[in-house]
C-alpha cells in the first residue's frame, strides 16, 4: 500500500514538473504570439521578449498603446498592432434655430464610424454649435412682437453721450465712481452673443430741466426737433428682454427718455428706423448709448 501511494507521490511531482517547463517553453515572446492589442494603459498587456528600445535588462515587453508613450513596446508592436485613426462621418445639417422668434443657436453633429485603437488620432470635435436669428415668421412670433412692443412703448430710455461708452472696456478708468456707476448692470462681464446696435431718435419733446446745467452740459443738446443717435451696447442689454436694451424704442411711435444724473430732464423721441448692427459715431455730440 506505501508502495503504490509512495508512485502516486512521484507521478504528481513529475507531471507538475513537466507542467512547470511547458508553460516556461511556451511563453509569448511577442505580440502576435500573445494574441492580444489592449487599448490605454494595460500592464497586464505583456510577451516576454525583446522590446523596441532595445534594453536587455527588462524581461518583459508590452502590446497596450502606452507602450508608445513608455518606450516598452514589444519588437512586433507596429506590425501586430497597426495603429487606427478615428474615422468620422460628413457633418449633417445645420439644426433649426432654437429661438425661431430671435436670436439664439443652432446645432450640427457627426457621428463616429471607426474608434482609435493603439494609439490612432482621437475623435475630432462631433458637435459644433453657432449663432442664429429665427426667420420670425410663425403665429407665436407675430403674437410675442405685439406683446414685446406693448412692453417697449411703456419703457423709458436712460441715456448718456456715447463717450462715456469707453469706460465700459477701459481699465484706464474707476468703473464705480459718480456718473459712472451708471454704466455697468447684471451682465457685466458676460459674454453676450448679440453685437452693438443703434437707431435714429427725433426728439418731440423736452422739459426745462435740461438746459443750462453746469454738471451735464450734454443734456443742452437734447432740444425738440433734434435727430439724435443712440446705441445699445451689450454691457447694457437686458436678458430677460430679448438681449436689448430697455426703453430702445419702436419704429414710428412715441416713447419716453431721460437723461441719466440729470434731475427732471426727459421728454419723448420716435424712433426713425429698425435697429442696426453696428455704433454711433464717437465724435457726435448728438450720439448717445442706452443704459
């Protein structure tokens, strides 16, 4: 009975010795031999041979796309693991504007055909994104610019001459001192999609007040009949208006102005054309901006 389990013993030891030098014979040298291209950083990704930086000190070469990055790569890595760009599709069309009523942004895509492997180029940009202005044209709009005018015919323009508009991008100046302080409101520091605009005023009418002021000499040239330009800058846009200005008018009707940190002086102008892109002339004495 010794006998047998004493032969018992021997052929497990002999069959794990010959197990042991199987597995040490048979040990990848390579990536094709490993049969495996990981992706990233894999360290469980590895041959047992020689590597491309030539360094005969480590035992151990890699097949994962870090190796490009480490200098570890197994010899056959550029062969056996042929890098793969990422492939896209053709843009698609532009998206309808997502504020059919004004202003606001429309979208594109493109999707991924191929993704990267063993360190490819990585996806470019799949989704890009641009301003817009809705054509206007559905029943909502012409029922919001009903309302909207109904809101802009009761608003009030507060002005100032168009130089004080230097003060809003300049750091030449204190921002929140006297007059000043008037210049700058919750968008301060915002990045706003809308540009500058401007329109024409004709004064129809001014109070008393604003003659013969010593501390706003400005205000002498608001007089009645006087065409006047007045400008809307983004730092004064209202978001919750539209990204306008408040009190910038309605084509052909009167509305009300004043004069900002002038006591009493204000009166009534109609606006004598659409809202354009772009600023007033600085060197007018008739220019002005919204506040």
């Amino acid at each position: 009975m010794e006998n047998r389990l004493l032969l018992c013993s021997l052929a497990v030891l002999v069959l794990c010795v010959f197990t042991s030098i199987g597995r040490e014979i048979h040990k990848p040298r390579n990536c094709m031999e490993k049969g495996q291209c990981c992706t990233g950083q894999n360290n469980t990704c590895f041959a047992h041979g020689p590597r491309l930086d030539r360094n005969v000190n480590e035992t151990q070469c890699y097949c994962d796309a870090n190796c490009l990055i480490m200098g570890d790569c197994c010899i056959d890595f550029h062969e056996t693991c042929k890098a793969q760009n990422c492939k896209v599709t053709e843009w698609a069309g532009w998206e309808e504007c997502d504020n059919p009523c004004g202003i606001g942004s429309r979208r594109r895509i493109r999707k991924v055909e191929t993704f990267p492997e063993n360190g490819g180029k990585h996806c470019p940009v799949l989704k890009q994104r641009q301003a817009c202005v809705g054509d206007g044209l559905s029943e909502e709009c012409l029922q919001q610019d009903l309302e909207f005018q109904g809101e802009e015919l009761r608003e009030r323009g507060q002005i100032l001459p168009v130089k004080y508009g230097i003060f809003r991008s300049s750091k030449e100046y204190a921002p929140w001192k006297g007059i000043l302080k008037n210049l700058y409101g919750r968008n301060y520091n915002q990045i706003l999609k809308r540009a500058t605009y401007y329109s024409t005023y004709l004064i129809t009418s001014t109070r008393d007040a604003c003659f013969d002021k010593a501390d706003a000499p400005w205000a002498n040239f608001l007089k009645k009949g006087v065409h006047v330009c007045v400008e809307c800058q983004p730092t004064a846009m209202d978001r919750d208006r539209g990204l306008r200005c408040i009190g910038h008018g309605v084509k052909n009707m009167l509305t009300e102005w004043s004069a900002v940190n002038v006591p009493h002086c204000r009166g009534e102008w109609t606006m004598q054309k659409p809202h354009e892109s772009g600023t007033c002339q600085q060197d007018n004495e008739n220019a002005f901006i919204f506040i």
